[in-house]
C-alpha cells in the first residue's frame, strides 16, 4: 500500500480530565505491536463492544493490517502514555471509507479500560472527526452493540443529526452526519 505523506500536523498533546498527559497521533506501521499490547489489556466486554466478538487476542497479521493506513482512505488516531517508561496505546479511534458508498466511512473506537471515562475517548473522536471532514469524509457509519450506552452518550451528545436502523436483535448501524460541520 502506497502511503500518503504522515500527517504530522495532527499530533496534539492533551490533558484528561485527571491531569492526566496523552499524546494524540496518527497511527503508524510500528504502533502494529503496541496495537495487540493494548489488546490485551482490554476486559472481554470492551473487546465485545468494540469487535462484536470475543477475540482472544490480535493477530500479527490484523495487527499490522490496522497498523498501516493510507491516511486517506484508512486513517487511524492513537492516544499514546508513557508507562513504565515506554509508548503505550490507551485508545484508538479509526474509520475506513466505503467503496460502496461515497463519503461514508465505517468508524470505531476503543478505549483502555482504565483510561475509559476520563475524557479521552472524546477528545481522540473529536480529533478524528476533524481529519475526517478535511478528507471528505461526510458521514460515519457505526455498528453498535445497543448495550454500549458510552457511545450512544457521546453521539447525543454531539449534537451532530444521526439515525439508526436495526441490523439484527441488539446490534445497531448508526449513521452520523457530519456535514453540519462545515469542514
């Protein structure tokens, strides 16, 4: 895959709601093994809400498929800690454009357990959403188990105009619009 220049413009160093320090980045190839470290401290219901599967863990082979993004098509943001001194990922917050379906771009996030509702999930969407609408990106498109509160919260919370249709017992596609933005 052809890689876009790294859109070092967006790297944001941000403060939680604690006073606790994140770096906000694009992904890169590299962060491959961070992405299955993270992994595997997430609880089987944060991998559930976020997978809709109870993976045990993530490949080599997913792990640096989710690592390399075009920056265009595919695009992924990371919030980076430093634990016991080295680069950590906390969340990230990714979409995927539908060839099928112009401007629209499958989305998903995830948060670390223990950085989850601390303002960080938030502030690393937000940021997506912004790179999002500078792309061309002018909606997204969500599959949403209806027992994930947390991001349902958030979408209401936007303001942003979104519906919702039921793909199947419990499982939501959501459809957020974000041309309202005016990117």
């Amino acid at each position: 895959m052809a890689l876009a220049a790294y859109p070092s413009t967006y790297i944001e160093e941000i403060t939680l709601k604690d006073g606790t320090r994140v770096t906000l980045r694009p992904i890169r190839p590299d962060d491959a093994a961070r992405l299955q470290q993270g992994f595997r401290m997430l609880t089987p219901q944060t991998i559930y809400l976020r997978f809709l599967d109870f993976a045990k863990e993530l490949s080599d082979k997913q792990a640096c498929f989710l690592a390399e993004v075009d920056y265009q098509q595919r695009m992924a943001l990371v919030g980076v800690i430093q634990e016991e001194g080295e680069e950590r990922l906390a969340a990230v917050a990714r979409y995927d454009m539908l060839p099928d379906r112009l401007g629209l771009a499958e989305a998903a996030i995830v948060v670390r357990d223990d950085y989850q509702n601390r303002g960080l999930g938030t502030q690393i969407m937000l940021k997506l959403i912004q790179y999002a609408c500078a792309h061309g990106v002018q909606a997204f498109i969500a599959t949403i188990h209806n027992s994930n509160l947390d991001i349902m919260r958030f979408i209401r919370k936007s303001e942003l105009p979104f519906k919702k249709e039921l793909l199947e017992p419990g499982i939501w596609e959501v459809c957020i619009d974000l041309t309202p933005l005016k990117c």
